[in-house]
C-alpha cells in the first residue's frame, strides 16, 4: 500500500534505512545499499513535503524533491562529494547496476546519507516528536 500521510513515508524511510544497513553488512560492494538508502532521503523528503500539506509528486529525483520540501542545495555541504552524490548521480536505474563508479563505494555513501537524513530531522523536527508519540 501507497503512503498516504507523512507518518506513513517516514515509517517507509526508516524501512528502507535498515534495508541499506542489512545490505551493507552483507554485499559492501554492492549498489544494493546505496540504491536502499537513496529511498530513505526520497521518502523522507516526501513526508517533509506531506507535512507541509503539499501534493507529494510522484517522482524520484533527490534534487528536485530536496527543493519542494524547501530546502535550499546550498544547505548540502559536501567537501568528499558523497553527499552530492544522492543530488547528482542518484537514480533509480541504480537497481539494474552491479557496481558502483570507482569513485564511490558503498560504506561511504550509506553513511553520506544518513548525514543528510540526520540534517533534514534536525531541520523537521515536528516529524520526529510528532512520530515518537504514536
């Protein structure tokens, strides 16, 4: 079933979130975990924007969603580039990929982002609170 509320993506953020981590314990070279935790952000981003009470597009681009949610890519500061990683080359055709450019492994990217999931909760956090009360 589809989320509907933003307590729902939040619930498919943390799913996908944990799918990443078991991933990572197994295949750390693989671009499953990277493909999982790159849901994570999208959907989280999507409860952001449903909290705001707005229309959640169905789509699946980092950079677009991150500027719907009303978050600025300036707020992204990325010096080793992983972070950007999820704005720049993220995409769902991840899923038909068995390795990962040389330049990126999996280790690093997963816990790129769980940076940037950390920084939108720090920025949202009426969606934690509101969450935890359940």
């Amino acid at each position: 079933m589809a989320p509907n509320t933003f307590e729902d993506w939040i619930e498919v953020s943390k799913e996908r979130q944990s799918d990443a981590i078991a991933l990572l314990k197994s295949r750390k070279d693989s671009t499953g975990p990277v493909y999982m935790v790159g849901y994570a952000i999208e959907t989280y981003l999507k409860a952001v924007i449903a909290k705001n009470k707005k229309v959640v597009p169905k789509i699946h681009e980092i950079r677009q969603l991150w500027i719907k949610a009303g978050f600025k890519l300036s707020d992204i500061k990325d010096k080793s580039g992983e972070k950007t990683f999820f704005f720049e080359d993220w995409t769902t055709d991840l899923r038909y990929e068995t390795l990962l450019s040389q330049a990126h492994n999996s280790n690093s990217l997963v816990k790129a982002a769980g940076n940037i999931l950390s920084w939108i909760q720090m920025r949202s956090p009426e969606l934690v609170r509101r969450r935890g009360k359940r």
